[in-house]
C-alpha cells in the first residue's frame, strides 16, 4: 500500500495559536493530520524564517494528534507572498528539486492554507504534473459553536477531467463552438479539412507564434484570418485590432512607408508622421495576405519586425515598438521562392512554425452543399430576401457542381458568385432549373475563357523544359496543357484519370484511367509524379 504524503504550505493566521485555547479552534494544518479516513503518513510543511516558532508549535500539535506522522520543515522564504512570478518560481524549484517516487507514495497538495496566489500555483503545477499528485481541500467544521469538532471535512481533488464527465463533455462543447466559429459556423463533412480547423483551434489558442495558411486564390484565406482574429479576441487573448493588407498592392517607395509608417518630411510628399499597418495592428493581430509578393527588403524588416518586435519606420532614428500576431497568406509556394532567390529563407524558416494548407473547393466536394446554404444565408443577411431551390433545381446544381466538368478555378469566390447570379435571378424567391441551367452554361463559359488565357506555354515549360516544349506543334501543346493542370489540381492519377475521361470511361465496362493518362504522359517522356512535385 503506498504511503500518503501531503504538501502544505503553513496557515501563519488559521494555524496561529499559542494557548491552551487553540485546541477548541479550527487550525487546517492540524486537522490535516485528524481527519478520518486519511491517515497523513508524511507532511511536507512549507514556512519561512519568521514563522520558524509558529511551524515548531504546529509539528509539536502534530506529534500530539497523530504521533505516527512524519513531519519535514522545509524553508522558503517569499519576499512578496503576492508576487505571483516570485511563489510560482519558487515553489517550481520546490517541486523540481523534490524526489517524487508515485510508484510508492501517493500525493496530497494542501490548497487550504496560503496566499490565493499559492494555491493558484498549486493548481497549475500539479496540473501540469510538475507534481505528480492531487489536489486536498480542507473545510472547517459547520457547527463553528460546537468546540469538541475542530476536525472539519475535507475533500480530494483529482484533476483528471475524464473523472468528471460533466466538465469533459462542456470542454469538449467549447471546444466544438470554437472550431465551428473558424468554419463560420458551416457543417463542413470533408474530414481531413475538419482535423486541420481543430488542430488550428488549439494552435491560435495556445499560441502566439506567426500562422501561414496557404492555398489557391478564392480558398477563404481572408475568411478563415479574420475568423482566428475574432476568435483569439473572444478568449481574450488580444485586444487591439484586425489588420489586413494584401501585399500585392504594396509596391516601391510607397511599401516601406505603409507597413512600417514613416516620418513627417522623410520623404518628398511626407508632410505629415503616419504609423505604418504594423504599428495599428499593435496588441491585435496584422494578416499580411500574398506574403509571397512583398520584396526582400520589407521582408528583411518583418522578419526583425517579428522577432523583435521593433522596427524603425521611414526616416526615423528612433525604433517604434508593437506587439502583434502575425497571421500570412500565399498562395504561392515559398519553398520554391526560397530556393529561387525571390523569397527570405529566414523568413520562411519563421513563418513555417505553422502552417495550414486549405484546400481547393474540387478537393472539398462534399462541403458544396452545406456552403451552398450558407451562401444563401448570407444572402438573406445582405439583401433581406429569402430564396431557396426547387427539390430538381437543386439536384441539378450539386450534380453539376460536385461532377468533374466543375473547375471551380477561383474556388468560394466562385461558388459565392454562383449563388449570388442565380439568387437575383430568381423569380419569385425560388430558382428554378432554368435559372440553374443558364448559370452552367454561364460558369463554363468563364472557366473556358479563363483556360484560354492562363498562358499554357508556361505549366509545360515548367515541366518539360524551356527547349522541349518549343519543339512541341501547337495542336499537342494545348492538350498537354489542359492534362499538366489537371494533374495538378488532383491529388492521384486515378482522381485526374476521371476528370480527364469523364465521358468516354461512362462507356467502357471497366476503366484503369490512372494507366490511360500514365500512358498519355509517357508520350512526353512524363511521369505524374513529376507534374505533381513542380
């Protein structure tokens, strides 16, 4: 059986007593040595130097009550029991410099006695199993009257919170609301999307580090920035504003002076001091969205920027402090920046702590619908008018929609527009299949017109080489185009094989498309390994 040692800090006002009279008064670090059912093999008494006759008279009390009971004074001196940095620090190295053996001795950490500051500390090192223990708390008697009851209760606190399914299932509650407020509230079913909101959740919570969420344009970057701010502000974890810049729009002169302000006269049109984007955003959280875009100098500045949190703003010879979370967006790949001149390797190395990959709308094809009734929601919300789908007009739709002929190439941005066309359109509040039939024709047309222009020269030299795709007649060079950028955009040859083939493998009996397009790329000496790590 293990031996129960307790640890408790000395009461030097409840504890205090030194005539005869005291035996009719509640003292909790005696009464920590008579209560029933708890016999206190060893105390591990905490006082200072000037309680040292105080925890004499207490051991002496002790002896008295429970001769059994082993009793250590152990000195730490506070000089401000209140400095909550002074207790935590001290009562660590306590713990720290203790040789804990739980395989033989059970742990009890009096949080009766103390300052509040102790027994918060109390808590948090044994809840971080610093203290490998549990809690005790000690009630004086009811019956303050009855002088032969100077025992009281007590009661042990066990901070596993799977012993207390009520506290479990309302953390879990919380911690659901939380990762349902980053997807706006949207009943997303794409799994391995819901696992990074979660793990984004408990990132932004706990931390303060730089975020970078990457993905293609239009796969809700913005959205999901602003969503962390509004979360992480909800939780109190901030308190200044949300500051949001698209780097792209940043360019020369002008680019050093809007993210880090600049002083009156530092330049010819300067005629009065601005603070710059990183200073507003101080105390709040700064989305530097296409990060990718800003040049090496402003990114040699946000690097220090973040580190430091100082930076100095233009023509100033003076620093400006401000302390920010950094949120990034690109939808660029920055390794390949790094390894190309065109992005900071440090910089990258600061900003890769986290990052979040969101995924196109095509690779979220089952989250269609619910977003879809979100976006009709938000309608409802600007245009103060309801509209819905007919039961065909909506099969038609989410057919089209989730089917492969559907790019999705500017992905939400995309599907908000959709609805928005075909929400106006709506006569009488309700869309119609025709309406629905007009809009694909509509959205096929645009993502034509956008393949026409996306310059397919430039994803086949990037692949083939500058050299062997000048080689290549014009009729192979569009095709070859239109299958790189499928390839791309799916995660498999089998998932790219059935775009590519969507209508004739309708008439095959059985159809291996991954070998059809595996055979059609070895035509150009490619592989689709080889599109897909480009």
């Amino acid at each position: 059986m293990k031996r129960r040692v307790a640890i408790s800090i000395l009461g030097t006002t409840l504890d205090a007593g030194k005539w005869d009279n005291r035996w009719n008064r509640w003292r909790p670090t005696v009464a920590l040595c008579q209560q029933p059912g708890l016999f206190i093999d060893r105390l591990e008494l905490i006082h200072d130097n000037h309680a040292q006759p105080l925890s004499q008279r207490i051991v002496a009390d002790i002896g008295t009550v429970s001769p059994a009971t082993e009793v250590r004074s152990n000195v730490i001196n506070f000089r401000d029991p209140w400095d909550f940095s002074e207790v935590y620090t001290n009562l660590r190295d306590f713990a720290r410099g203790y040789s804990f053996d739980p395989d033989t001795e059970d742990y009890l950490v009096n949080i009766t006695t103390g300052t509040h500051v102790a027994q918060i500390c109390w808590f948090l090192l044994t809840e971080a199993r610093i203290i490998p223990g549990r809690l005790l708390q000690l009630s004086p008697p009811r019956d303050r009257e009855a002088e032969q009851d100077v025992v009281g209760t007590h009661r042990i606190i066990d901070l596993d919170l799977s012993r207390y399914d009520e506290i479990a299932k309302r953390f879990a509650s919380e911690r659901e609301d939380a990762a349902s407020f980053l997807k706006s509230g949207i009943s997303t079913r794409n799994a391995a999307f819901n696992r990074m909101i979660d793990e984004i959740e408990r990132v932004v919570i706990r931390s303060t580090a730089p975020v970078l969420l990457t993905g293609p344009t239009g796969a809700g970057k913005s959205q999901l920035a602003r969503r962390i701010y509004e979360l992480k502000k909800s939780q109190r974890k901030i308190s200044g504003p949300f500051v949001e810049v698209n780097c792209a729009t940043l360019r020369g002169d002008q680019a050093m002076s809007a993210l880090f302000g600049h002083v009156k006269g530092a330049f010819t049109g300067a005629a009065s001091e601005r603070a710059g984007l990183l200073k507003s955003a101080d105390k709040g959280v700064l989305f530097l969205d296409e990060i990718g875009e800003l040049g090496l100098d402003e990114q040699a500045m946000c690097l220090r920027a973040i580190e430091e949190k100082r930076f100095l703003p233009v023509g100033a010879d003076r620093e400006v402090a401000a302390d920010f979370q950094l949120l990034a967006g690109t939808n660029r790949d920055l390794g390949e920046d790094v390894r190309k001149g065109r992005f900071r390797e440090d910089l990258y190395a600061r900003l890769n702590l986290w990052t979040f990959q969101l995924p196109a709308l095509r690779e979220r094809k089952e989250d269609i619908e619910p977003n879809l009734d979100f976006e009709l929601r938000r309608y409802l919300e600007r245009e103060g008018e309801n509209v819905t789908f007919n039961k065909e007009a909506r099969e038609r739709y989410l057919t089209f929609a989730t089917g492969p002929q559907a790019v999705w190439s500017a992905n939400f941005r995309d599907l908000s527009a959709s609805v928005t066309r075909m929400a106006t359109l709506a006569p009488h509040g309700r869309i119609t299949t025709e309406v629905v039939d007009d809009e694909i024709k509509r959205l096929n047309a645009f993502w034509r017109r956008a393949a026409d222009d996306d310059g397919s020269d430039a994803i086949i030299e990037d692949v083939l080489g500058a050299e062997a795709a000048a080689r290549l007649d014009r009729f192979d060079a569009v095709q070859l185009a239109t299958v790189l950028q499928t390839c791309r955009e799916h995660a498999t040859a089998s998932s790219a094989g059935r775009a590519l083939f969507a209508i004739s493998r309708l008439e095959k009996k059985s159809s291996n498309d991954a070998d059809r397009l595996a055979k059609y790329l070895a035509r150009f000496g490619i592989r689709f390994e080889d599109v897909k790590l480009r």
